[in-house]
C-alpha cells in the first residue's frame, strides 16, 4: 500500500521541497563552522582544499552545501586562485547528480514529476529544443536551487555534455561575482552574514536574476 503522505503530498514536491531547504539550514551550520574554526581553513595547503572540493562536490550534489556559498567562502580563503577549484566542483556535481539520477531515480519518477506539477509536461517538451540554452540561463540565476535544477535535467534527458556545457557557461558569472565578493571582506563573520553588500553588488546579483529569468521566459514563449 502507498504511503499516505505521498497520496496527499507526491513524492517530486516532497522530494523538491527538501532540496530547496536544505541548503538554507546547511549554511547556517556551515557559516557558524566557518566563523568559529577561521584558523583552520585560512592554514590548510592547496593540497587539502583540493582534497576538500572533492568532498564538497558530493555535499553539493546531495543540496548540503550552496555552490554559491562556497565561492564566497573560497574567495576569502583562497583568493582568485580558487576559481578553477570551484569550476571542478561545480561540474562534478552536476556529474554526481546526473549518475546518481540514471542510476537511482525509477523512470516512474518523471510522469509523477508532470503530475504533480502540470505544466512540467509542456515545458519538458520544448525542453529538448535547446537544452543547453535553458540550462544556461537557469544556471546563471543565483536564486534557483542547484540540486534540484540538476535532477530536473538529468530526468528531461539531458545528456551529459549538454549539462556540463550549459551549467560551465551559466556559472561562471555568478561564480566569479560570489568570489569577487569574497576577496574583497576583511572578515568571514561579516562576509557570511551580508554576502551582499553594497549597492553595486546588490544590483549585479539583481541583474542575473532577471537576465535569468527573462531568458527562461523567453525560451519557453518563443515560437
């Protein structure tokens, strides 16, 4: 017999709604982790945070850590040269979770996903027009949430590629802007608490999201 929670609540909404808090109740714990242990992190070598992304790519994949938190903490750690280490957790996330998701999710899950959200049926199918154009412009928001958009894609059909490609091309101004920011705080407390500072940054973050979203809106209505 079905469980009566996901006869009232389908299982894609359950499963999407965990992805999306997650990461607001990790950064918490991980800033306060950050805050308290700043020694640490600011003396380990280039050797252990390669060790560390690697961990890290799991916990992002799993929605435990925030792509774009992590770029804030990296540019202060690591300056610029952390970029490069957040590209390689980026992709090997999104790897992470397009295996994971052939691999573990039933095929079942996708009708339940339209299901539960109709729309779903009409935006998938304009979907395969140009995948890597819509990854893209999801990728590029810093408000859409990281795991959930991958699992998305990886049951649309993406290939792999076309996931790396279009998530490598969306993050990559939002990733850079997080580690601007992150060079630039003179303490990781502040930098944790006001990621966005200052009304110049306040207006790029603003600026991708509807470059973002007009993209996606776009996509969806063009003929």
């Amino acid at each position: 017999m079905a469980n009566p929670i996901f006869k009232k609540y389908p299982l894609p909404l359950v499963l999407s709604t965990v992805l999306a808090i997650m990461p607001l109740l990790t950064s918490s714990l991980l800033t306060a982790w950050a805050v308290g242990y700043e020694e640490f992190w600011a003396g380990l070598s280039l050797t252990q945070w390669i060790l560390i992304t690697l961990g890290l790519s799991f916990a992002s994949a799993l929605a435990l850590t925030p792509p774009t938190f992590l770029a804030l903490v990296y540019g202060y750690f690591l300056g610029w040269i952390g970029l490069p280490l957040l590209f390689l957790l980026n992709l090997a996330a999104i790897g992470i979770v397009f295996f994971m998701g052939k691999k573990l999710i039933p095929l079942s899950f996708l009708p339940q996903i339209q299901a539960a959200y109709p729309a779903a049926a009409k935006l998938l199918l304009r979907f395969h027009e140009d995948p890597v154009r819509l990854i893209f412009f999801t990728k590029l928001s810093p408000a859409l949430p990281f795991a959930i958009t991958n699992l998305i894609f990886t049951l649309a059909g993406a290939r792999l590629p076309q996931m790396l490609l279009g998530g490598a091309l969306g993050m990559i101004p939002r990733t850079m802007l997080a580690m601007w920011i992150g060079t630039q705080a003179k303490e990781i407390r502040y930098l944790l608490e006001h990621p966005n500072e200052g009304i110049g940054t306040k207006l790029l973050v603003v600026a991708l999201v509807i470059l973002s979203t007009v993209g996606i809106l776009w996509f969806f209505k063009r003929k």
